[in-house]
C-alpha cells in the first residue's frame, strides 16, 4: 500500500519533525516543553481528586480507583490529543504543502509522534502509581494495547485530517465529537453499570475507544475485554479499524490533490 511504503521511506523525517513540533509548541514560554507534561498531569491529578475523594467514585470492584481510573484516562488522554492534533495538522504545515515536494501522507504521523512524548510520560505515570499500589502491568497486553491504539488513530486520522483540511468547520465539529465521547467511554464510570442493559452493554463493548480505554486497564487489573472467552470484542475492533482505514485512505488520496488550493 502507498502509505505504508510512504511511511516507512520517510519514518526517520517524520520521527525528527514530530520532535520539533512538540518543542515549538511551547516556543518562548520560560519552562518551555515541561508544560507539555505539566499540564497533562495536573488535569489528570484534578480527575482523580474530583471522583474519587469529592464525588467519592469507586471502580465498581475490589481494585482500588486510581489503579482501576488511569491508565483509562492515560489512554483517552493520548487517543483525544493525537487524533485533533493528526486532523488538524496538515494546515499547520501548510507550507510544506504549497512550496516544496513533500510526502503529503506523513504529515499526521508528524503531529502523532509529537503526541506520543506525552502519552508515553502518562502511561508511565500509571505505570508507577499503579506499581505503588502492587499492581504490576502486564507487558505484552501493553504493547498489544500500544498498536491498538495507533492503528486506530492513523485510521480516524487519514480521514479526519483530509476533512479538515478541505473544511475548516470540520475541526470545530470533531472537537464536540470528541468531547462526547470521552463521557459516552467508560473511563470515569464502568461498564458494569450496563449489565442491565445486556443490548447497550454489547454495543458499549464493541466500540473502539471502550476496546482501547478498556484494554489498557486490563494491563493491570483482571477484565474482560481481551480476555481469551472475549476474544470476539478484538475481531470486532480489528474490522472497524480496517474499514475506517480503508475509507479513509481513500478519501485521502482522493483530496489529496486539493490541498495546495484551498490552503
């Protein structure tokens, strides 16, 4: 596939450009790229403080909120900032688009691996809080879990930042989108509340986010999401990211043409 050929040929530009483009986000401020992990930390920390000591929130279990509620939220954390900034990101290099032969294709992957810096810095943060508690990851879930992840947001992203590029609006319109979605995935609330709900829980289930949210939880607390008598929850997810990818490498190559103009 001409992606992935592309991808690979260019992995070293884009690995070099993504760390740039994570350091000029915090150009000319006096902490300068601290504040890419500060702030994160601080609004997970908040979370923390609001729904389990505040609201009094539990896991709905024996394992305790904080090893049960971060590595979730890590995940969302990551998912959210590498999709809006992949979608957004090709007219933040508008330049490169309209005045040099660039590989076009790679642009996204630029802004993901900017989002990568942090989302590691969060999973390693759970890693550790979860660690103090004695609960210990289980590596080779978390690297399953890692390639869940950026296969399904270069999937979303190949037709997210083509979108975007082409209609401003679009960008506004997946911010709300996102925003519903971080409330519609189980990440401050748990999937048994549905158990009740045998139609919706299922549904709940097979969506991406929940896989992804989800899993990565399971990498420190028994579940059942990628567990071996589940194992239909991971076709699932494998044929949505197939099909996103496929339509929006379409679209993508298919607008790919207009970007000059409309930048």
């Amino acid at each position: 596939m001409d992606f992935i050929k592309t991808l690979i040929k260019n992995r070293k530009l884009a690995l070099k450009l993504g760390k740039n483009d994570f350091r000029n986000r915090f150009a000319g401020t006096s902490l300068g790229a601290i504040w890419g992990f500060v702030s994160p930390f601080i609004f997970m920390l908040t979370y923390v403080i609001v729904f389990q000591y505040i609201l009094k929130t539990g896991s709905a279990g024996i394992d305790p909120y904080l090893v049960w509620f971060l590595p979730g939220m890590s995940m969302w954390m990551f998912l959210s900032d590498s999709i809006l900034g992949a979608s957004s990101s090709i007219r933040g290099y508008s330049y490169l688009v309209k005045k040099v032969v660039f590989p076009v294709d790679i642009i996204p992957i630029i802004s993901l691996t900017s989002s990568s810096i942090v989302g590691m810095f969060l999973f390693f943060i759970s890693i550790v809080a979860c660690a103090c508690y004695g609960y210990f990851i289980n590596i080779f879930k978390f690297i399953y879990m890692l390639i869940c992840a950026y296969a399904l947001v270069i999937a979303i992203t190949r037709f997210t930042s083509a979108v975007s590029t082409l209609v401003p609006d679009f960008g506004q319109l997946l911010n709300v989108v996102m925003q519903l979605c971080m409330w519609l995935t189980p990440i401050m609330w748990n999937l048994s509340m549905l158990n009740n709900h045998h139609l919706l829980s299922i549904v709940m289930r097979c969506m991406p986010f929940t896989y992804l949210v989800t899993g990565l939880r399971e990498c420190f607390i028994n579940g059942n999401i990628i567990a071996d008598n589940n194992f239909i929850y991971t076709i699932v997810f494998w044929i949505i990211v197939s099909l996103l990818f496929a339509w929006g490498n379409h679209i993508f190559k298919k607008s790919k043409k207009d970007f000059a103009d409309v930048l």
